[in-house]
C-alpha cells in the first residue's frame, strides 16, 4: 500500500464515520432550518447580490472586487466540474440514507464541494478589498461549508478541499486585479 492510497484511506475513513453521525443526527428545527437557508443562500443569489451591492456601493474598487472575485468563482466552478468528473466520489445522501434532509443533490459527483469553492472565492475575494466585510463574508462561507455537511451532500474532507480551493484562486485572482 502505498503512501498516497493510506492517506486517501485514513480520510475516508474519518468522512464516513462523521457521515454516519451526521445523518443519523435528528438535528433541532433550528439548526435545520439555517441549514437549508445556507444552503440555498449558495445556489449563487447571495453571492450575485453581494456583487450587486459592491457594484453600487463599493467605491473606487467596486469595480476591481467584483472582477476578482468574480474571475475567482468561475474558474472554480471549472475546477470543481473538473475535478467531480475525475474524482467521481459518490455522495453520503448516496451511501447511506439521511434522517431529515431531503434535498437533491445538484450534480452528481460529491467531491469538492462547488458551493464551498464558490463560497470562499466570492468571500475571501471581496474581504481582501473590503477588509470590513470580511467577518459577515466569512460567516456566510463558513455557513454554507457546514450546511452542506448537514445535509448529506458532501463529506467533512469535501468541503474542506473546496474552502481550500475557493480560498487559492480568491488570493490569486486578487494578486492578477489588485
């Protein structure tokens, strides 16, 4: 065996321990409900209207953020297409049944998570202009990271490989803009 496939070994593994805990956790209203919000927050329309708003109110580097954070969002959503078709990692909500979620996945590969890659480019690319925002930005990414845990729709090493990710090109594209 080599050091590459115990590695691999060892994190699947931990994911589908955690999974297990996860989807049999009857988790209270709440945390349900903000699960699914931060979910659905990152189907995009958070992150169109974050960009909205930046455009309108942003100042001398409205429109410099928006290029970058948007530039850093698409070639994620390239990556993370890419990178799902290669990896072809079955999702948990495929493995082993959730007890109260009951959301579609969008597409069908699990790893990275899109919506984490997407989260943290948008995220971390508009805090590095607008340093202020960063907490609310971070919140929200951070947000639709776990919900996409609690759901059933991505492994813990998933969307760690997407904030991961998101974060990389957020830096780059802002070294190529800034």
């Amino acid at each position: 065996m080599t050091a590459h496939h115990s590695m691999l070994q060892f994190i699947a593994t931990r994911d589908h321990r955690i999974m297990r805990k996860v989807n049999k956790w009857p988790a209270p209203k709440w945390i349900r409900l903000w699960a699914i919000a931060a979910t659905r927050a990152g189907d995009g329309w958070l992150w169109y209207l974050i960009g909205l708003a930046v455009l309108l109110f942003g100042g001398e580097d409205r429109l410099t953020a928006t290029a970058s954070a948007g530039s850093a969002a698409l070639v994620g959503i390239g990556v993370f297409m890419s990178v799902k078709k290669i990896s072809g990692r079955k999702r948990p909500c495929e493995i082993e049944p959730h007890c109260w979620a009951t959301l579609l996945p969008p597409d069908q590969f699990s790893f990275p998570s899109g919506h984490t890659i997407t989260a943290f480019a948008v995220a971390v690319g508009i805090s590095l202009f607008y340093p202020l925002m960063a907490p609310a930005l971070l919140f929200c990414a951070l947000s639709i990271a776990v919900s996409r845990i609690l759901l059933g729709m991505h492994f813990v090493s998933d969307v760690v490989a997407g904030a991961f990710i998101g974060t990389a090109l957020a830096y780059a594209s802002y070294s190529v803009f800034a």
